[in-house]
C-alpha cells in the first residue's frame, strides 16, 4: 500500500484548502472546496488532476468550488446524505457508518452534527487521517449554527474516540483565537499553556497550525475535556453533566 500524500494550502480568508493523493491510479480528492481557484493552482502545482471531491459540509465557504472542480476535471463530489440537496455538484451521497475506497485505502464516513445538521468527517483509519472540516478544530469546535450543545458533544465524542495518533486536519485556521480562549476556561492545564506559546510562536512566523491529533486535542482542547474537574470547578459546574459544561464552554466562546 503506497502512502498518501497531502498538500495543505490557505484558501479566503483563513481556510484551509487540503489535497490527498493516493499514487495507487493516480487519484486525487480535494477535501471541501473553498474557491476554485486556489484548489485548481494546487493541484497543478503538484501535477495531481482532482478525481474526487471529500464534501463535509453545505457552507459557501466548503463548496463554493465544487461546480468549476466538475466542469475543470470530471470528478466526483461525495457528500453528507443529511444536506444532500445543497451540495452543488452531488453525486455520491454518504451517511453515518458508510464507507467506500480511495485507491487502497478504506473512508469510513463520521456524521458529527452540530455546526451544521448534516455535516460529516472522513477518517482513513490505515493511513491514521481524520478531515474534521469544521467539527474540531485545534483547541477549537464548530460554532453551533443547526444543531445544539448537546448533539455537538455527542459527535465530538466520536471523534475523542478515535485512536490518539490519528492525524486531524481542520476547515480553519483559527488556532491562535482557540488558544487564547482555551486558557481563560482550563488556566492550570501546563500542556495547554506549553501549547499556547508554540502556537502563539509558530503564528508568529506565519506557519500553519495544521495538523492536529486526537491525542493532544485530548489533552488541550477545553471543548473534548468538560468532564475535567479543573474546567468544571473553574467555571463553578461541578455538579453539572458534560453536556451541560461544553455548553457553557462554548457559549463562552461565541462572545470571545
């Protein structure tokens, strides 16, 4: 099994454009698609023509290239079944559960609504990837604009439960905000504060954030960790269920 290659590259304003080639047939997928432009000058940089497009969700800002990718390559647009009808583009339409190959190489669909009602992740189990689109960010979650706190948690959970060297590419580059935010709920958490400066750093010098893991998500990520006694005694929710904490954790966030 040959080993899967990825190209990350900024697209609008703070989005990351992501390519995974598979060199078995030559395949190609551009996970979401931001703008046109800036997936198609990738690809041709890397001589990679897209054979397939990893839709995790129906925001303009994730599909807004679909329809030119079509028209430029012939490829095929996989999509949350859940959203199916605002996907542009949709030819395959995937669920909770469901899998299908790339190559070699097995994609287990994740739904993890919240963000959005549909959305859902793609994880590579044999290659440890996860494209967690705007689910889980680095020290961050998804605002929650379709869905509540509480089914949110929930696909959160599935995501926490995958293994911990699972490699997590995200929709966004908001890391150094979630960093900033992410010290004001779980202060005494020093991982956390190590990885504050790192981040803080490698913004600093205009690198990306990108990837994460689910270990150290689980380690620094307020929003996986609402069952931590730290968090819940800072917050004066002791008491309350997990659900309830990561609401309030991300109430709080919304008006950082």
């Amino acid at each position: 099994m040959k080993t899967l290659e990825i190209e990350v590259f900024p697209c609008r304003s703070d989005n990351f454009g992501v390519l995974i080639h598979c060199p078995e047939g030559n395949l190609t997928a551009a996970i979401d698609a931001p703008e046109l432009e800036s997936v198609v000058a990738a690809a041709e940089l890397r001589g990679w023509p897209i054979t397939h497009v990893f839709t995790t969700h129906h925001h303009t800002d994730h599909v807004e290239g679909n329809l030119g990718l079509k028209e430029r390559y012939d490829c095929e647009i996989i999509g949350p079944v859940n959203e199916a009808i605002a996907i542009p583009g949709l030819d395959r339409a995937m669920g909770d559960g469901d899998s299908f190959q790339f190559g070699d190489y097995t994609v287990n669909v994740i739904e993890t609504p919240g963000h959005t009602a549909g959305h859902i992740c793609y994880h590579i189990p044999e290659a440890k990837l996860l494209f967690a689109a705007d689910t889980l960010f680095a020290l961050g979650c998804g605002r929650l604009f379709e869905r509540p706190a509480a089914d949110m948690w929930h696909s959160l959970q599935k995501l926490a439960a995958l293994p911990d060297d699972t490699s997590v590419y995200f929709g966004h580059e908001y890391t150094l905000s979630n960093a900033r935010f992410a010290v004001t709920v779980d202060p005494h958490n020093e991982a956390l504060a190590a990885r504050a400066k790192e981040i803080e750093a490698l913004r600093a010098e205009g690198k990306f954030t990108i990837p994460t893991t689910i270990g150290l998500e689980k380690q620094t990520n307020p929003f996986l960790r609402p069952g931590d006694p730290a968090i819940r005694e800072h917050l004066d929710m002791a008491d309350k269920s997990d659900e309830d904490v990561f609401g309030e954790i991300r109430r709080l966030k919304d008006s950082f």
